[in-house]
C-alpha cells in the first residue's frame, strides 16, 4: 500500500469521527459566509477597509472573516448585514443526508 493510500484511509477515518465532522462543518460555515459577505461587498465596490469602517471593525479582521478563518458572532453578522445594506435572515432546517459514497469520492 502506498503512502497516499494510507493518508486518505487516515483522512477519511478520521473525519467520520464526530469531532472531527463537527469542526469540519463548523469550518465550511464559517468559510460559505465569508464568502458571501465578500461577494456582497464587491457587488457594492467596497474596499474592505471600507466595509471594516461601516462595521467599527479593522480590515485585517474584515480579511480573516471573509477567508473563513473566524467563526462570526451573531453581533458580527448583524453589524456586516447592517454596513452592507442587507437582511441578515437566520433558520434552521433538517439536516442534509449524505450518501457515504460522496463523501469518499
């Protein structure tokens, strides 16, 4: 067996792992809402020193939540919907069931 091989059995053992899919869902989170966040302020044309101004915040903290490296507080969400002109709409919903073939393709 090659090394890769070996690798990707570990990745995939340890990601079936509750803690470790729960800090992966956590992390796809937080990366999916700065991804729209930046995508809204550059629909805008808005530098993110501005977008930081508008939100009494810094531009380096604007660039690690728009990188996904924060996880936003909800007074953080609600101060970037604000600063962007937007709703910030919150729900809940059941979850998706993900076949066990796609996850390891």
């Amino acid at each position: 067996m090659r090394r890769r091989d070996r690798w990707e059995e570990l990745r995939q053992d340890r990601l079936a792992a509750p803690a470790a899919s729960a800090g992966y869902e956590r992390a796809r989170r937080a990366f999916e809402l700065g991804e729209r966040i930046r995508a809204l302020r550059e629909v805008q044309q808005l530098s993110q020193s501005e977008l930081a101004r508008r939100m009494g915040s810094t531009q380096p903290a604007i660039a690690r939540l728009e990188a996904g490296r924060v996880a936003p507080s909800l007074d953080t969400l609600d101060r970037a919907a604000a600063a962007l002109g937007v709703e910030l709409v919150i729900t809940f919903q059941e979850p998706q069931r993900r076949d066990r073939r796609q996850l390891s393709g």
